[in-house]
C-alpha cells in the first residue's frame, strides 16, 4: 500500500509533458512525430496529470521553455494553447499558477488559451475565478483545440460576448451532470451555443 502511494505522488510530481503538433485530425506528442503541423504562431502543450502543487511548477517551466526553443528556431509566437484533455484534476495551487502563468505571458506580449477541458475541471476554474483572471490577461477559455486555433486566426470577432455565455453553458453543464467527459462537455456547449446563435 505504501508503495502504491509514493509510486502515485511520484507519477503525479513526474508528470508526462508534452509539446503536441497537428497529425491528420488529432495532437501528439512531437517527439513521436516530429514532422508533424505547428499553429503558425502558437505553441501548444499537454500535461497528462492532475494539476496540483507538486507538478505545477514542472508545468509552467515546461510551458515558458517550449515557448522559448520554438522563438529560437526563429518563430514569432503570440499564443500558448494547454490542451487540458489529460487533466483530470487541479487544486487552488494549481489555479494560481495558471494565473501567473497568464499574467507573466501578457508581459512577453503573448496570451494563454486553456482548451479541452472536461466539465468538472472546467467548472473548477469557474469556481476559483480563474476564468475572469486569465481573460483580464488577454486569454481565454476554449471548447477544444479547434475552437482555439479559431481564435487565434480571428475568426471569432466577438468574443468577448462568447466568453459570458460559454462561462454560464459550463456552469450550467457541471451543475446539472449532463457533461462529465470533455465530449459530453462539447457537445452540451456547441449544441446550446448553436441555439444561442
């Protein structure tokens, strides 16, 4: 049992990190394939773990490293995109640092995006009004990666309105239990942002 237990909070302090590229229709790991598509000015990271104090600093070194050797290589990027789909958990410590990390990105003149999330992650963020924290630095909250790449290419021009309505859609999905994994999640969203339209 005591093993089990260092063996989980090592994993969890350990996290797999990753800076994922565009194959076919889904993201993966770019050392698995490196000749996979990069957003032209984004970079974009997944974490496969909780998000919690033991890992958060890992995660925020990660992202700002990522940024940096894809700036080396001569890039001009403006967006971190995390792809939540593997966080299936965060805590208070966890919702500041993305806080910070936000606030830290406005100053190099680049904007976070947290997309994929599942429902009670997503609500979690809602909870500690991180939502509120990372949209007053310039980023903002997706539905999935696509939905990201979206913005980024500025094919939403009012967001800003979207924003309110997507807060309350995922409020309201969490509460009522109707969205527990990231597609229920999109597919409650996209089906009442499409009514909503």
């Amino acid at each position: 049992f005591v093993l089990s237990v260092l063996k989980t909070l090592r994993d969890i302090s350990d996290p797999n990190l990753a800076m994922v590229v565009r194959v076919q229709d889904t993201w993966r790991d770019v050392r698995h394939f490196p000749l996979g598509e990069q957003p032209a000015n984004a970079v974009v990271v997944r974490m496969d773990a909780r998000l919690h104090f033991a890992n958060t600093r890992k995660l925020k070194e990660f992202c700002i490293r990522a940024l940096q050797v894809r700036e080396g290589s001569g890039d001009r990027v403006e967006y971190l995109i995390i792809d939540g789909k593997s966080i299936n958990g965060i805590d208070l410590t966890g919702c500041e640092m993305l806080a910070v990390l936000a606030e830290s990105l406005k100053t190099r003149g680049q904007r976070l995006i947290i997309a994929n999330l599942k429902a009670p992650i997503a609500n979690d963020l809602h909870t500690a009004n991180l939502v509120h924290a990372i949209h007053k630095q310039g980023g903002r909250l997706c539905l999935d990666i696509q939905h990201a790449l979206d913005v980024i290419c500025q094919a939403e021009p009012d967001w800003c309105a979207e924003e309110s309505k997507l807060s309350s859609l995922i409020a309201s999905a969490a509460t009522i239990g109707k969205a527990s994994t990231t597609t229920g999640c999109v597919n409650l969203l996209k089906s009442n942002l499409g009514k909503a339209a």
